[in-house]
C-alpha cells in the first residue's frame, strides 16, 4: 500500500481514504472503511471512461447485476456511487490476502494439488457467475485473490460496464493481452466462452509462471501478445499432464469448441479437483502468511475503533484478545520477511490510527507522495513540553519484562513530566525504552512497535527482519534498519540536529525540534 498523494481526497462518497491500494486501466483503488471499522477496498473509475455515453447507466446496472451473484467466491459490494457523483466508484469488502500474479511473482508456481484445488474453485466461481446470466470478461491472474479459505475473483462489474463502452466506442474489447480470448481481442461481445479461455491461460500461469502465449522473462507489446491469442496455439510446456487436454480444450480459438464451467469443473473433479479442498492443499507459507494479516486487520479494526473513541473524548472500549499477539509474528513466520502484499494490511493500521488520531491532537496535514504512513498526520509548529538531558538505557529483556520495570520505574499520571530522549540512541533487537505507560519495543520480529500498559499496541512501523535496528540519529531522524544496514523505515525527520524523540504525557511519541513537532506516532492515552 502506498500512501495518499497530496492530490487526492480525503474521502469519497463519505469514506475515508486510507492509502493507495493500486491502480489498473480502469481507475484508482483506495483503502477506505466503515464507520464501524469494517475495511474496504473503494475503487473510482477514470473520467473518460465515466464520460462515455450511458457509461453511467452501464456502471449502475452492471454493479446491480453483480451483487445477483453472491457466490462465495466473490467479494461483497457495499455501496457505489449516486447518478451524477464524480468520480464514480464502488467499495466492495476488502480481502487482505494476495493475488495469483503477486504469489507466483514471488514464490513460483503452484503445486500440482493446489493448482487443481484452485482449478476447481475458480471453475465454481463462473458457474456462480454464469448461472446469473452474466460473463466476467476480465479473467486474469492480478483479479484472483488467494484467500484462505477459497479463492475470490473480483472485479466482473465495472469490467463489463467499460467492456461495453470500449466495444462501442473502438470496435475493441477490455480485457488483459496474453489472458483475453481471441474473440474479445478481434471485437466480439464476449460472453461465457471467453471466460474460460481467461479461466485456462490463469491456470496456465498459476502452473509455469507465465501466460501460455509469453515466454519466460519475455517483455513483449500489448499487440503482439494479442496476435499471438488469436493466430498462434498455447504454449503448455510445463502445465501437469494431466491437465494439458483439459486446458488445450478451454483454449480453442473457435469459442463453440471450449468446454462450458461447468463440464470443465466434472473434468477436474474426475482427476482430483474438488471445491473446498483449497484450504487443505494451498501453500504452507501463504496459510500462515494470511494467518499473520487476518490478526493485522482484527488489529487494524481495534486501533481504528480506539482512535475514533478518542476523537469523539469517549472512553475506548477495551480492543479484543486477539490484538495481544497480532503484531508479535509466530516463530516459525518471524525469520521469513514479509512480502509487499503482507505489509498492506498492517501498514493500514499505521495510516488509519495516525491519520485519524494525529488529527485529534495536533490537526491533519497531507504527506507528501513519498512520506512513511506514520508521517500522514505530522503536524508542524505545534507546542510540546519537553525537559532535557535524560537518556535512559536500553535493556535487551523481553517487552512484557521490560514494560513491567517501566512502570515500577517511570513517573505515572497525568502530571507526570515527559520523558525526553537524546540523540543519538539506539534500539537493538529485544531491547525498549519507554516512560509512564508507553514503551517503544524493537520486537523480535524486527517490528517497530508501541505498546500500552495493558500490552496493546497502539502503534507500528510495521517493519519485519532478523536483526533490525531502530536508531534515533542526531540529524533527528529515527530509523529502522535491517540487518545489512539498509533503512527500511524512518520518520523523515532528518535535517533537524539537536532534535529530541520525547514520550508526553499524553502517550503520544513525538520527535521535536524547539517547539516544533516534527513528527508523531499519535498513541492517545
């Protein structure tokens, strides 16, 4: 997740944005959520596309249509725009898990057992499509997501609405070169057939890491690909042999050849493809990968819950169970460094506690388009109380050992002084050094984190790495670094010598520079 540009809203259709999930041929996609912390993934449509000629009555209709078919293998729609609104768009459930193109980007090929359990899925999911009346027509690896407990195929409405314009308009059809089924790249309407063209050539990708019309590595035009769909065969070199006739079946150029979803679905079971066996047969890793983002969206939820009760001066509800653990990874995860899918969720929770907390207590200013999610909310020229000269040293105990010598140790209360910490300092792995009811912990894990004084965290970098480092540096900028010394987060505080991090009263962390907070990790107590 990238952080908002100072270009963008900070809300459309009433929903805050949070950060910048991604973009395709079709418009932006935001972080947003609910006003009861629900997240979702709100996607706008680009102005020439909603210009079209009855583009926005497509839009409407086809978003209606999709809503039908609430299979379990698609995301829900919670709301999209009103007729007029600009920029259209459409907030659906947001699913933190990865899709097949980013895993196999970063991990290789599926397994033959997960291949076919995702076969079977995906072919369950267009019957579940095809039995509305409707065709995808943008079947692709980047639109399945590998949840854990089955795959979800995503974005079929807006992609049939601007399916029909683009058809309109140029006499060609949307859809992904190298997954697109000839009659979609010569013009025709596509309907059910041209999803399972798409359907094969995902799965051809999911088995070899590349489309059957690329080779491996090979960076081609859009153009050729598409000469290659309609005039070429498919490339199976590599797909399980058992599954090569089956594919080359789906990837008939004449569309009354291939195979329906569903006899396609009778032909996987037949060789072991079966729905519901995704959760037993997809990868180890991604499980316990999705394991981690599914404690950092509960974490996410409890955050943002504590940060809009200090908004509104009530007391927070106490956050659940489950948030003790979330950002302390299980030992068996904590050695493997997460890939960039993984940090979107939790990197959500930094960018929604500081852009709405910081805004409490010192008033929201944007970042720009390069700054660390924790630096959304940096305020400038706002007073803080400091007192110099104390710098405590830092302890390698375990953070629920450390935090309790803390308390023992640290002044408590309202009135108690802030603590103020010099550069320069520095925080190895294990160590922490807090004051009153805040401790800022360098896990185990490699995470930047700081916990209350019931263990809630209430705040993180969200980095991971064996034998990460977080140095406060006397430019003022504090850093964590891995292992190799390369920084991997910072506070994009540097240029301010003589800078101070200080712990206030209040429980936020902030570093200042005279009267200027330069930066602040707003905790709220």
């Amino acid at each position: 997740m990238n952080n908002l540009q100072p270009s963008d809203p900070t809300s459309i259709g009433g929903y805050p944005l949070l950060g910048r999930l991604g973009a395709g041929g079709m418009g932006q996609v935001f972080l947003s959520r609910t006003g009861s912390g629900r997240l979702l993934a709100l996607k706008t449509i680009r102005d020439d596309l909603s210009s079209e000629p009855g583009f926005e009555e497509r839009f409407a209709r086809e978003i209606r249509n999709s809503d039908r078919v609430r299979s379990p293998w698609t995301v829900t729609v919670v709301d999209y725009s009103a007729p007029g609104q600009r920029p259209q768009w459409l907030a659906t459930e947001y699913v933190p898990a990865p899709s097949l193109a980013e895993w196999v980007a970063a991990h290789g090929p599926l397994p033959q057992a997960a291949l076919l359990a995702l076969a079977a899925e995906l072919c369950g999911a267009l019957q579940a499509v095809h039995q509305a009346g409707l065709a995808h027509r943008d079947v692709k690896p980047g639109n399945v997501l590998l949840a854990g407990d089955r795959p979800r195929l995503i974005d079929f409405g807006v992609a049939r609405a601007a399916d029909d314009s683009r058809h309109t308009r140029l006499g060609v059809s949307v859809g992904s070169p190298g997954f697109l089924a000839p009659d979609q790249a010569i013009g025709s309407v596509a309907a059910e057939p041209a999803d399972v063209f798409s359907l094969a050539a995902t799965l051809v990708y999911a088995a070899t890491g590349r489309g059957p019309f690329s080779r491996a590595g090979e960076q081609i035009p859009a153009a050729t690909l598409m000469y290659r769909v309609v005039h070429e065969e498919a490339d199976l070199a590599g797909v399980p042999p058992e599954l090569v006739p089956l594919l080359a079946a789906c990837l008939a150029k004449d569309p009354a050849e291939r195979p329906t979803a569903a006899r396609l679905g009778a032909w996987l079971e037949e060789r072991g493809g079966r729905t519901g066996r995704w959760p037993d047969e997809c990868p180890t890793v991604l499980a316990g990968e999705l394991t981690e983002v599914e404690h950092a969206a509960h974490t996410l939820v409890d955050l943002a819950q504590h940060a809009t009760a200090v908004s509104a001066g009530q007391e927070p509800a106490p956050t659940t169970a489950r948030s003790d653990t979330v950002l302390a990874a299980p030992p068996e995860t904590r050695r493997r460094l997460r890939p960039a899918w993984l940090l979107t969720a939790a990197l959500a929770a930094v960018a929604v506690v500081v852009a709405v907390v910081a805004a409490v207590h010192f008033g929201t200013q944007r970042s720009s388009a390069d700054s660390s999610p924790s630096a959304q909310g940096r305020p400038s020229g706002t007073a803080a109380s400091s007192t110099a000269g104390e710098t405590p040293s830092a302890t390698a105990q375990e953070p629920q050992e450390t935090q309790e010598s803390q308390k023992s140790q640290a002044p408590q209360g309202e009135g108690a002084a802030p603590k103020v910490i010099q550069a320069p300092f520095e925080l190895a792995t294990g160590e922490s050094v807090g004051a009153g009811d805040r401790s800022l912990i360098i896990q185990q894990d490699g995470n930047l984190v700081i916990y209350d004084q019931d263990r809630k965290a209430r705040w993180a970098a969200m980095t991971s790495g064996e034998g990460n480092t977080a140095r406060f540096q006397a430019d003022g900028n504090l850093v964590v670094y891995n292992s190799g010394g390369r920084p991997v987060w910072a506070s994009r505080t540097t240029g301010h010598p003589g800078a101070v991090l200080v712990f206030q009263a209040d429980g936020d962390v902030v570093i200042t520079s005279g009267d200027t907070v330069l930066w602040a990790a707003g905790t709220g107590s």
